[in-house]
C-alpha cells in the first residue's frame, strides 16, 4: 500500500517512514493516540508515548469519546488510557526514528502519522445462539521529516551599536583628504563699519518739539 502522505508543492524534503498492518487493537484508540504527538517533535514524542504506555501520561480524547470520563490530569478534558493502541503506535514511531537516523537526518519532527481500520473478518459465536461479531484490524503509518534550522538574524542592538562607529571612521577619513590652509596665504577679511558708526544720528522727539528763542538787541 502507498502511504497518504503528501509533500507541499515544489520541495523535497527529506524523510523517514515505517508503517505496521494488521493491527489487532482498537482504530478508534489507534486514531486518538496519534493525534495527540501529530506535529510534534520526534523527542518529545518518544517520551511522551513511553509514559503514556506505563500509564504515566493520559491521551486526550477529541473524536471518539463517548462514554469517556473527565481526567484531572487533562485539565477536567475528556480521555483515557488506551496502554494497548499506545505501544503499538511507540513501536512504529521507534521504526522511523531508526531509519530516520540510518539516512543521516538530523532533528525530524512527526508530520504524518494516521491509524484507521484495515480489514474485517466474520466471527460467529462458539456456542449457544448464533451471532456474529466481526474481528476488525488496523494499520499506522508515520512519516517523519528533517527540520531545517533557520539562519539567526542580528540582534537590533547589534546593529545600531555598529553605526556610529563607522560614521566617525568616515568623517576623520574626510579631515585627513582635505588640504591643510596657512594663514598666510588666505586673504584678510575687509572689516565692515558698524551700523551705529555709517548712519547720523536721528534727532530726538524733544529737539523737534522745543522752538528756538530769538534774542532782541
């Protein structure tokens, strides 16, 4: 069978997968497990389903929780602990954790991972009445992809920290190309006469009013 999983258009990004069929477990279990570590980190993941398979860790249940009871643990959410589905899907992320490092990846996160039913087989009762119970299986299949770490930008502070110093280093650049001026050979500047000194004084208001007396012989 081909796997579901889709890379985006135009990359190639590098991958690891593993897949397991004929699961005799719960699809509906199988499915929650896998949503809870869906986009996770592969450490993490790990982790995460090797507690949750002793019984350490509770899996939130979204979809198929009918009947399920609220848990303290996931903040009064619906789940459970399915430790059956739970190993099954640990051993298959193992798998793919193994290639993934047999083909030199370096930090992989789960970017694919589904569980659904697979086949079902009729089953009649040994004895008594007659009826029919079908015995159904599943299959997981994970595919883990490399993350590619992103160039560090530099700090603001950095940056500004940088400019001052090379506009110092410019204008000293700039005082060292320019030629150097004796006073000798600049020519004096002419001294302009002050404006009190150029223009007459104006009479004043009482010179204008007072009347000149004549003397009589």
């Amino acid at each position: 069978m081909e796997y579901a999983y889709q890379p985006k258009k135009g990359t190639k990004p590098r991958i690891a997968r593993a897949r397991l069929t004929g699961i005799n477990a719960s699809y509906k279990d199988l499915c929650e497990v896998c949503r809870n570590v869906r986009g996770k980190d592969t450490e993490w993941a790990l982790t995460f389903l090797e507690e949750a398979s002793v019984g350490d860790k509770a899996i939130y249940f979204v979809r198929h929780c009918k009947g399920k009871g609220h848990r303290r643990e996931l903040g009064g959410k619906k789940g459970g602990w399915p430790v059956k589905s739970v190993k099954f899907v640990l051993s298959v992320l193992q798998s793919a954790a193994a290639n993934a490092t047999k083909l030199g990846l370096g930090n992989t996160k789960v970017s694919h991972i589904i569980a659904n039913k697979q086949e079902m087989f009729p089953r009649m009762s040994p004895k008594g009445r007659r009826i029919r119970q079908d015995f159904e299986t599943a299959f997981i299949e994970i595919v883990l992809e490399e993350v590619q770490q992103k160039a560090e930008a530099p700090k603001k502070d950095e940056t500004k920290a940088a400019m001052p110093k090379t506009e110092v280093k410019a204008t000293d650049a700039a005082k060292k190309d320019e030629p150097k001026t004796d006073a000798s050979t600049t020519p004096a500047k002419k001294s302009e006469p002050k404006l009190s000194e150029a223009r007459p004084k104006a009479p004043s208001q009482l010179e204008k009013q007072a009347p000149q007396k004549q003397h009589s012989l």
